[in-house]
C-alpha cells in the first residue's frame, strides 16, 4: 500500500494569502516593520490579472494613480491606462523589487486556529503562524444568477472570467447582462464586431471619462472623494458592493455609457428577472434607474464644481453638463430567446468570493468576511484587497498604499501584545526543500 505523504510544517510569525497587489503591498510593509512573513500564491504572482480577464481590457484608473508602498509607475504615459499584460508586468516587477518571499504553486487548502495562532494547510506543506492576512480578493466566483440554468441548451453562456474577445463567440446576437463598467465594455466591443447586441441594465453607476479637461480620477482624488474613510460614507454595505462605474480605458479617452452604446445600435433592457420556457423576462424600472444613475452623476459634478470655485484652478474647462440617458419609449419586457436568435449569453452580474478553505468562523450568511477595515473578530485574522475596505481608494490598486501602513501597524501590535518568542523566516533553502518535500 502507498504509504501517506508527510507534509513539512514550517513557522513563521505572518502567512499572507495571496500576491497580488495587496498582498504585496502588504509584504513590502511588513518588512519595513521588520515582521518575518510568508507569502502564499496559487497560481504566479499577479495570477488574476494574467488569467482572468479578456484580451483588450486595460485599468479604469490613469496610469499615474498605479502606486504601491515604495515603487510607483515610471512610464512615459502617465495619464494612458495599463492592458493587463502591463498590469501583470508591473505587480511582478514590484514583487521582485521589494525582494517578496513569495511562493508560487502553493495552494491553501484550509486555515483553521491553533493555540494563540493559526495553521495554515496547502497542497505544498503546512504553516504554523501567529498572523494570517487574506489577500486573495472578494472576486473569485462569477456571480451566475440561478436563472441560467434555464436558457435553452442551444445558447451558450459565458462569465466575464471566461470571455476573452469577440472571435470566440458564434455570429448570432449577444445578450449581455449587467451594465457595470464590465457589461458596458462588452456590449461595446461584441457590437463592434458586428453582432447585434441587447444588454440588460440593473442598478449602475454613470461617470464621464473626462470632466472640464481632466480624468474623472483626477477629481475624485483632488476633491478627497477617493480618501473618504468609512465613517463618510453613508451605507458603508451599499458602497462595498456597488457595481464599478461605467468607465473604460482607452488611448482616445473616451467615454462610454449607455448612450454610447445605444448609438451604437445596442438595445436596451431591463433588469433580468428570470428565464422561463426559453423566454428572458426583464424588469420594467429602467427608466427610474437610469434617471437616479443621472441624477447621481449630476452631483457628482456639481460637486467638482464647488470645489474648483473654491480652489480657483484658471486652466479648466467650463462647467457642463451630459444628457440624460435616453431609454426606449416601449423597452422591451420580454425577449425568446431562440426566436431572437440569441446565440451567447455574457454574465457580467459581479463575483462573489471564495472562502471554502477558510475554517474560522468569520464568514457572514452570504459567504463573505466579516470585518472592521480589514480587522476580523477572530484574534490575528485580517483581510486586505477589498472594495472600501477601509477608504474609498481601497477599491483601486493605490489604495493598497495607506491600507498596507494602517493594517500593518495593526499587525505589529498584534504580535508585540501576543507573541514573545522570535522566529526566525525560512531560509531560500527552507523554501526549496519544503517544494522539494512535497514534490516527493
């Protein structure tokens, strides 16, 4: 009989799960503070960028807000917008920058709490630590509605992780649902190829691309809407899982929304309400939806505005403003879907994230962390990475950058009011005999 595999243990105060930008930008701070740690990667650093996105996808955010603790970007294009190679490029290169104890191919399997601390179980040998900071992202599910599983079998589906560029899909038309920024990109490009398209529109947030010559970025960081910390913001649960505004980057700048896409020729519907007998049933609340997306964008910019009054900047534009979204006069509140021809189904309808290894008991009834700007009730356990996790920033890649400082100051503490024995971080030839263990 094959005897059972003996997975290596290995100590250290800090384990972070996850190298992606938070997870990386909270190394790099936990080095500076001199806390021995680990970093525990799935995939390659950077995995989620390099695999989960489509072809033409670049950042909603300007390339000058692309800043992590202790590297910012250095190109010639500071107000252009990063492709998801470029993303890919620059987290890694920030890996190696600030010298990361990564370890890539190592999956978790389970956490769970032991004694003052935590193990840490994963497919390449197991951690003991007195720290555990999640990093691994609240969008590692496609959040598929239960209506899909009644679309026709002729139609195929697919979830914005999967989708990579109209070439892939067949010539018949394209429903798309969900109108965030990812469904308004979708519905862009898929109709760009030719196909017809119809997108189905629920709660959305509507933003010019630029305002009076400046990036709607630049606004929202001059004006502190980016540094608004939890105790402004009015339904911190609403904003946590708002859908990302309607946005796109691209060399010309330009704006996309769904007036754009109804030029286009896209139609508009509905929010999906279910699929029955072939047939999508769509909600008939879209224009009170798009004229509350107006009226939120016009304060939006009204407030811009107060502020650049008061700051007296000579170099902008006049103020303006965008016309109201215009909705059919007789949308459309059902549509077959066989007889419409509708050949693929794009779910642009968010994520949800994934926490089955997670066997501590900080989980909400929706599956989702339970936690106080990344401070979860469980002794020792932090989250980063989140939307609005602790400012508004939080939801963008600089974000990372305050986020990092304030959590990892909260990890030292930790450490000094719990711990008193030191440890030492594993070796280089540690690391290598742990894979070489395992790959035995």
């Amino acid at each position: 009989a094959e005897l059972p595999r003996i997975m290596s243990v290995t100590h250290v105060p800090t384990v972070i799960i996850g190298a992606g930008h938070a997870g990386l930008a909270m190394s790099r701070r936990l080095t500076e503070r001199s806390i021995q740690h680990a970093v525990l990667e799935r995939g390659e650093v950077a995995n989620s960028w390099r695999t989960e996105r489509w072809d033409s996808l670049r950042l909603l955010t300007p390339n000058w807000q692309c800043q992590l603790p202790g590297m910012g970007y250095s190109g010639d294009d500071p107000d252009g917008f990063m492709t998801m190679p470029d993303v890919a490029d620059f987290i890694t290169d920030y890996a190696a920058t600030i010298s990361a104890p990564v370890y890539t191919g190592t999956t978790v399997t389970r956490v769970s709490a032991r004694d003052r601390g935590y193990l840490v179980e994963t497919d390449r040998g197991h951690w003991t630590c007195d720290i555990v900071v999640i990093a691994s992202g609240g969008s590692n599910i496609a959040n598929v509605p239960g209506t899909a599983a009644d679309v026709p079998a002729a139609i195929a589906q697919v979830t914005t992780t999967a989708y990579r560029s109209p070439n892939d899909l067949d010539d018949r038309a394209v429903l798309v649902v969900g109108a965030s920024a990812t469904g308004v990109q979708l519905a862009d490009e898929v109709s760009r190829s030719g196909r017809p398209v119809t997108i189905s529109v629920g709660e959305h947030v509507r933003m010019p691309r630029s305002y009076r010559g400046r990036d709607v970025f630049w606004w929202m960081h001059q004006t502190g809407i980016l540094d608004e910390g939890l105790d402004d913001v009015d339904d911190l649960v609403r904003a946590r899982h708002l859908p990302s505004p309607q946005l796109i980057g691209t060399p010309e700048h330009r704006s996309i929304d769904l007036n754009t896409l109804t030029d286009r020729g896209v139609e508009v519907v509905g929010r999906l309400g279910l699929i029955s007998d072939g047939v999508a049933r769509f909600s008939g609340s879209l224009a009170n939806v798009c004229k509350l997306a107006d009226l939120k964008m016009t304060r939006l910019l009204e407030r811009f505005d107060e502020w650049a009054k008061a700051v007296d900047i000579a170099d902008l534009g006049p103020p303006t403003r965008f016309d109201a979204t215009r909705v059919p006069p007789a949308a459309r509140l059902d549509i077959d879907l066989v007889e419409n021809d509708i050949g693929t189904i794009i779910w642009a309808t968010g994520f949800r994230p994934d926490y089955s290894w997670l066997d501590v008991p900080v989980l909400d009834h929706k599956g989702r962390i339970r936690h106080d700007g990344g401070v979860t009730d469980a002794p020792g356990l932090y989250v980063t990475g989140l939307n609005v996790l602790r400012r508004r920033r939080s939801s963008y890649i600089n974000g990372a950058e305050r986020d990092s400082e304030e959590l990892s100051a909260l990890v030292e503490r930790h450490l000094h009011l719990h711990t008193t024995t030191p440890v030492s971080h594993p070796s280089l030839d540690t690391r290598q005999r742990l894979h070489q263990a395992s790959d035995r």
